[in-house]
C-alpha cells in the first residue's frame, strides 16, 4: 500500500513537472505582433503599401536561396530575422511537416517592419533598396554584401514597384540617433552592478560591449568608446524590442530569448530599468543626467 501512493506521488509529481517545463518552453520569444485583419485594404496598410504584392513578389525575395552561407550568397533571413538583429525585422520562420514558411499573422508582421525600411515618397532612397544595392550604383555600403549589381536587378525592380504602390505622401522614419554621453553614464554601469545572485556581464562578455573599467576609476572615453560601438550592433534604434540588448537578457515569460547563458536581468518589460533603456533605445533619453532607474555608485567616477 504504501509503496503504491508514493509512487503515486512521484508520478504525480513528474507530471507537473513535465507540464511546468512545457508551458516554459512554449512561451511565446516574439515582440508582439502586429495582427492586421487579412482583409485590409491597402488604405490602412502602414504607408499605404499593397499587401498583396508584398506577400506575393517581395516576401519570397527575402527567403530566396542565394547558393551557399557565406555574406551575399546567403538568403537575406539568415541574417535578419529578430534573433539575429539586423534591422528588417523578419520573423524567424515557422516549420512544419518538413516545410518552412512564414504564416500569415507573420508575414503581416513583417510587412510592418518591412514598410519601416520604405519611402514611397521617393522609393530609391529607401533603405530596403540601398542596402543590397552596390555602393557604385548607389547603394550603400552594407555587412550582408552586395546584392544588386545595379538597379537594373530583377529584385530591385520588383521591390521599387511595390514601393512606388505606397501613398506618394509617405515618407521615410526619421533615424534613430542613440546618445553615447547617456550610455556612457546611465547605460554602461549596467555592466558591472549585477542584481542579486547574478554574474556581471563583464563576465562573459568583456571581449565585447562589457569592456571592464580600469580598477577603482571610470572607463575611460576611449573604453566607452568602443563599448558603445560594440553594443550598438544588438541595437535597433528606434525598436527596442527589436534590439538584443534588450532582448537577450528579458525572461521569455515576459517575451525575452528562450536561452541566454548569462541568465536574465529583467522580468518584466515594466522593469522600470529596462523602461529606463526602452527611452534610450528610442532616442528620447540623452545627455548625462540619469533617471533614477539607472543610478550607479559603482564604478567610482572622479
Ligand atoms: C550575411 C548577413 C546578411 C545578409 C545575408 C543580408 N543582410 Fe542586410 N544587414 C546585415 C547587417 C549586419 C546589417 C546592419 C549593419 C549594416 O547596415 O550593414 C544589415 C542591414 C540591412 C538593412 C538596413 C540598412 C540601414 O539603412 O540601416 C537593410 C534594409 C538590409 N540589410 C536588407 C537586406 C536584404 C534585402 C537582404 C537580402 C537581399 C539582406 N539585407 C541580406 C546583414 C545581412
Ligand atoms: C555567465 C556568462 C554570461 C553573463 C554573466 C552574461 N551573458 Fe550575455 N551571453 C552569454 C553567452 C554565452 C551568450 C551567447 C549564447 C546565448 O545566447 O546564450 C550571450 C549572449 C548575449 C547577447 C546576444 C549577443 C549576440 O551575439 O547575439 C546579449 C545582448 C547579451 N548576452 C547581453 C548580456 C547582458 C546585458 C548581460 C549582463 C546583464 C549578460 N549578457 C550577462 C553569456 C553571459
């Protein structure tokens, strides 16, 4: 008898377990989306842009197989879905029986983020088509390599056509300009005052964004220099929860990355810390005074 209820016990107990790691696991690692109906007319599309188009011409662009792994001949995906934070905010795709694909709730996402990168009010000079394009037909230069030859290029037509589809009164998103003085003294103390039982990024991640400071002072300029450089390649200026900064370390409760061998340090986007970091991601926060939220005694400044 009483082996028999504790072996109940144990399986009940396993049951539980398994269903906790499950729910864990099945939590949601995506920014929110953005669920147009799919009947949207092209009226109330961002910009007004064809959706239709998008999803027929433009989308399978970005998929294509280009041959191989290595800069541009990799499928635009590979480097641009929000795990691998590169703006463009493609959504990772789904996969299922055997297939890869982007259903339809993603592909509306991504025609959102997509429609960021566009200037229908002069579609040469939107980002989507400068980027791929050679600087020596005018692109610009570009970590994912040239793609376009010229503007001549099946893919740069078809995407300028689709551009030119917008309202002709759209223009461009203002850029971003992220502050170096507020990281420097709001944002990089961060990396060296972990909370409770935490390691400090410093840690893992000195060869990279968290340069240690000199023993018992301040980095110096040049430090923050290069930390900032390094950081701003997991930024998404102007998207913060496009921005692995603010993305890795989230739980995945509360929509951060699945893993993250550093552990997390925000449990929630109300983390008046991570609110504090959002601002500046967006650009509103500048200059050296801090908000509460991210003030530092350590390191010493002098
Ligand atoms: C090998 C990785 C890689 C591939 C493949 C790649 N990109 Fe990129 N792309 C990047 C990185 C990294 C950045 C951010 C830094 C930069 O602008 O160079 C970027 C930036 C961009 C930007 C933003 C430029 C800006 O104005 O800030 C656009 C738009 C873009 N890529 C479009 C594309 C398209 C379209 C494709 C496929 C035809 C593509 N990329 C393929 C890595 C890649
Ligand atoms: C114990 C070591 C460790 C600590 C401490 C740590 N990290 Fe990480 N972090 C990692 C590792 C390993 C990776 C790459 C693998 C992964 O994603 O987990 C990573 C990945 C990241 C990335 C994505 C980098 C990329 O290449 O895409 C960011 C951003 C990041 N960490 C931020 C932080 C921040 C901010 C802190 C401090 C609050 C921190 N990490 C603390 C180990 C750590």
């Amino acid at each position: 008898m009483i082996s028999r209820s504790k072996s109940w016990l144990l399986l009940t107990a396993i049951t539980l377990l398994v269903v906790a790691c499950s729910e864990q696991e099945s939590s949601p690692a995506m920014p929110s989306a953005t669920q147009a109906g799919s009947g949207t007319s092209s009226s109330d599309t961002p910009k007004g842009l064809d959706y239709a188009f998008y999803k027929e011409s433009v989308e399978p662009i970005f998929i294509r197989y280009r041959g191989g792994f290595v800069g541009s001949d990799t499928a635009c995906v590979a480097c641009h879905t929000v795990q691998a934070n590169a703006p463009l905010g493609l959504v990772p795709l789904t996969e299922a029986n055997g297939e890869v694909f982007w259903t339809e709730a993603q592909s509306q996402e991504n025609f959102q983020n997509v429609a960021m990168l566009v200037n229908p009010s002069a579609p040469e000079t939107s980002r989507l088509l400068m980027a791929p394009l050679a600087p020596t037909a005018g692109g610009e230069s570009h970590s994912g390599g040239i793609f376009w030859d010229s503007t001549n290029h099946s893919e740069y037509r078809l995407i300028s056509e689709w551009i030119a589809s917008g309202d002709p009164n759209a223009g461009a998103e203002p850029i971003v300009d992220v502050d170096f003085a507020f990281f420097r003294s709001c944002v990089q103390p961060i990396f060296v005052n972990p909370i409770d039982n935490a390691m400090p990024c410093t840690e893992c991640h000195s060869g990279q964004f968290a340069v240690p400071p000199p023993e018992n002072s301040y980095w110096t300029v040049q430090q923050s220099e290069q930390a900032f450089e390094e950081l701003l390649s997991f930024v998404d200026p102007g998207r913060p929860d496009y921005s692995r900064f603010l993305h890795k370390p989230l739980h995945p409760d509360a929509g951060g990355d699945l893993m993250h061998n550093g552990g997390r340090r925000w449990y929630s986007k109300d983390d008046p810390e991570r609110q504090a970091l959002e601002a500046w991601v967006r650009g509103d926060s500048t200059g050296d005074q801090c908000p509460s939220a991210l003030q530092f005694d350590n390191p010493p400044r002098s």
